[in-house]
C-alpha cells in the first residue's frame, strides 16, 4: 500500500502531465480521509492541481468532442448564476463530491438530474394552472413517461464550455466552502441518550469542497422527430430553463446554488417569471406511439424475471421486458413482432402488447402561464 502512494506522490510531482482532473481526485490522494493535518494538506494539494493545471490540460481534449457535440444537439448555453454544485452526496474519497464526466473529468449536470428537477416543477408548478401537467395528467406522462411506457422526450446530460476551463477564467471547478456548526450535535447517538445539545457557543467547523461555475450547453430533444415531437421538444426544453431559473438543480439550492439563466441575459432576482416567455401550448395529439417491429427471439435473460432477449435486423440486441408474454413462449431463433418502448441505441427495449392509449385531447391545449 505504502508503495502504491509513494507512485502516486511521484506522479503529482508532474501535474502538467494531468489531464483528468476526475482521476486526480478519486485516485490520487495520498492520505486517507482522517482528521489529521496530513490529510487536509493531501487534500489541499490535489485541489490546487485541479485547478491550476488538470482543468486547463482537460480542456484541450474535452474541445473538440464538445465541438461536435454542438453541430449534434440543438440547445441552448446556460450560465450559472453564482456556484453549482451536483452529487455533493456521491460517495468519494473526500467528505464531498460532485458530478464529472467519467471519460474527460470535467463538470457535469447529469440529465438525470435535470429530467427530475422538470418532472417536479412540471407538477408542482404548471400543474397547478392545468392539472394535465400534473403527475398523472396527459401532458405529464408524455413529457416524462409512466412504468408502463417511457417518456417520448429525452433530457441530454448539460456539458461544460470549454472556455470556463481556461487558465484564469475563474470558472469551471471552484473552491469553495461551507461551515456546518454544531458537529457534536451532528455526531451524537440519539439512541444511546449520548447528547449533546446545540449552543450558540459552538465553533464552525469549515469544510473546503468543489463547486463550479461557469456556462452549460443545455440540450433536449424529442423521439418523434415530426413537427408534433418538435412542438414537445420547445415546450420541454421551456420547462426546463425556467425550472433552472426559479429552483435551481444540484445540492444547496436553498442557498441559491444552481440557478441557470440564459447566457447573456442575466436577472438578479432567480425567482421572477416575468421576463420570461410564455410556455407554448402543447399540440392537441400526443406524438405517435410507436409501430411494431420484427425481432428474433433468442432467450430468457439470466437474471431479470420475466425478460427477454431479441434482436432486430442490423441492430444491437434488445430486452422484451413489459406488457404480457404469449403463452406458450416463442421458440429461440422464432420471428415474432413486438413494439418498442425505448429507441436508445445502446438500450433498446420493447414490450409485447401495444402500450395504452392515450388519453384524447380536446380544444387548443392549456392557457399560458401568466
């Protein structure tokens, strides 16, 4: 072990030669994390090599793939108003984390997070001028999906410009700080009666972490790719940046963290609505569900119940995994049809039925928001 951080010791003595910076902090810490001061320099350490040099040799690799990412994906860039801070609770080395691309170690919001933080304001907020925005209205499920058939718009992970990683732009990973009080308070076993209750007396224990700042290209986009998908993908991608503007995505959001706001356009209160566009109605018929498809029967799936593998012409194979199976089971090698549920081409998956109808829509769809 001791010879292991000896080579990792050696390798930071060569920080211009670092060019992920996510590799840096999860696998080149020398100390493990305790109390000591040795830690807190080892930590300290890694932090200003991120900064100062890993961020800026990732930004020249990450360039080019972010390039064409851009002449792929529609969307819009985002600016961080103020800190940003997602997967401040992954598990990590270090008492915090936050969210980096596994490939080029750079800040990112996973569209997770963002598919989450827009299925939430489409419910809480717009639900409550039109219940079809509602968790269970016909709008809802459209834009986000159901457990019987996945959401007909796809929330694409937000990347980082590569200009914020730039040597002395002051954004991309950022040190930052936060000071929790009253830690033996925190720290005591509330079943063993062992408290210790909190005074305004107790010291602040301030915990350094990385947070990011900066400009993120923001994409969503629709698998019905006709001019009713396109219509959801406005209205969508509308949810999402007034959602990033008003709540907020990623952790302290009740501090102001992760507030996005069109680049260029930057309001200095985050919880107004005035200034921004009225959300476009929905068209007055869901995207088209999809048709049937012809795929080879080949197995049952080693682990998961009830699921399938097919595999369809030219393409990767595929889990048939929902509605109800045909009794008796195709024959391995069998054509049989099937409707897709998931078009993704590395996780395609498909149902035996076909999914349910919508239900209809009437008149011209929901007033705006005001």
């Amino acid at each position: 072990m001791q010879a292991c951080r000896n080579e990792l010791v050696n390798a930071l003595e060569h920080p211009a030669e670092v060019a992920n910076p996510g590799l840096v902090l999860s696998r080149y810490l020398t100390r493990p994390a305790d109390a000591t001061e040795e830690h807190r320099r080892a930590k300290n350490n890694l932090y200003g090599i991120v900064l100062d040099q890993a961020s800026c040799n990732a930004a020249r690799i990450y360039r080019k793939r972010y390039d064409s990412r851009l002449k792929a994906l529609a969307g819009d860039t985002l600016a961080v108003q103020g800190r940003l801070i997602v997967g401040l609770g992954k598990s990590n080395v270090f008492e915090t984390g936050v969210s980096l691309h596994r490939i080029y170690g750079v800040p990112i919001i996973p569209g997770s997070a963002l598919k989450g933080l827009a299925a939430h304001y489409c419910d809480e907020i717009w639900g409550l001028d039109d219940s079809k925005y509602q968790k269970t209205g016909p709008y809802h499920q459209v834009l986000f999906g159901t457990t019987e058939d996945s959401g007909h718009v796809i929330f694409h992970d937000a990347w980082i410009d590569p200009e914020c990683l730039s040597a002395g732009n002051q954004a991309g990973l950022v040190l930052d700080v936060m000071t929790p009080h009253h830690g033996a308070y925190y720290g005591s076993k509330l079943d063993s009666g062992d408290v210790t209750a909190p005074t305004d007396f107790d010291e602040p224990i301030p915990v350094s972490f990385l947070s990011v700042a900066g400009k993120f290209h923001v994409a969503v986009s629709c698998d019905d790719t006709c001019d009713e998908g396109k219509n959801w993908e406005k209205l969508a991608f509308h949810l999402l940046k007034e959602a990033l503007a008003n709540w907020g995505v990623g952790g302290k959001t009740n501090s102001g963290y992760g507030r996005m706001v069109t680049s260029g356009a930057v309001d200095a209160n985050p919880h107004t609505t005035k200034d921004l566009p009225t959300p476009i109605a929905p068209p007055t018929v869901p995207p088209p569900r999809p048709t049937r498809v012809q795929v080879t029967f080949l197995e049952p799936h080693p682990t998961l119940e009830s699921a399938f593998w097919v595999q369809e012409p030219d393409k990767r194979k595929g889990l048939v995994k929902y509605g109800n199976p045909p009794d008796p089971l195709p024959k391995a090698g069998q054509q049989i049809q099937v409707y897709p549920t998931n078009i993704t081409p590395n996780s395609l998956e498909y149902r035996w039925d076909p999914p349910a109808a919508a239900p209809p829509q009437r008149g011209r769809g929901p007033r705006g928001r005001k």
